[in-house]
C-alpha cells in the first residue's frame, strides 16, 4: 500500500507499507477489527473497532504503533479497508 504521506518507523521514512494476510493467532491476538449489529429493521450494521485496526496494521506491517499513529487519514482509511478485506468485509453495506 503506498502512502500519501511518509511516516517514520524504525528510523527511516516509509513511504510503502505491505499488510501481510493475518492467521489464526494474529486474530488471538488483535481481536476481530469489527462487530456486527443486527438493527431492528433486520439490517446488519457494520461497526469498525479502530484499536484493533490499529493493531493489525501494526502487527501486518511489522511498524510499531507509534508509527500507525502517525498514518494520515487517507492513508489510515485505506489501511482500514485492507485489513476488512481480509475478513470480506470491506463492501458491508453500512459501516459506523
């Protein structure tokens, strides 16, 4: 994933960051970067948890979390779209 702003990590600008795919410890680990509701309507709503987004970003980019904080919000979006994907989530049809 190429970023619209570099960041810094590990001492060096990044300006790429590559989301490796996450296994079965990885989510232990991180937790689930979402939780789904069930409205009264019958309609599922998609809530995204930004601290484990922040996590998997973290852990999948081998960058430290200084660095994530640091991502813009495009570049942070983007992130978070990825990481969805991994769970085919990221076309739900409404997020919060």
């Amino acid at each position: 994933m190429k970023l619209s702003t570099p960041i810094q990590a590990h001492g060096k600008e990044i300006v790429e960051i590559d989301l490796k795919k996450p296994d079965g410890g990885t989510i232990r680990r991180c937790g689930y970067p979402f939780k789904i509701e069930t409205a009264k309507s019958g309609s599922q709503i998609q809530h995204i948890d930004a601290q484990a987004v922040s996590n998997y970003v973290s852990e999948l980019a081998g960058i430290p979390m200084s660095s994530v904080d640091k991502l813009s919000p495009e570049d942070y979006m983007t992130a978070t779209a990825e990481v969805l994907s991994f769970f085919g989530t990221a076309d739900a049809q409404e997020t919060s």
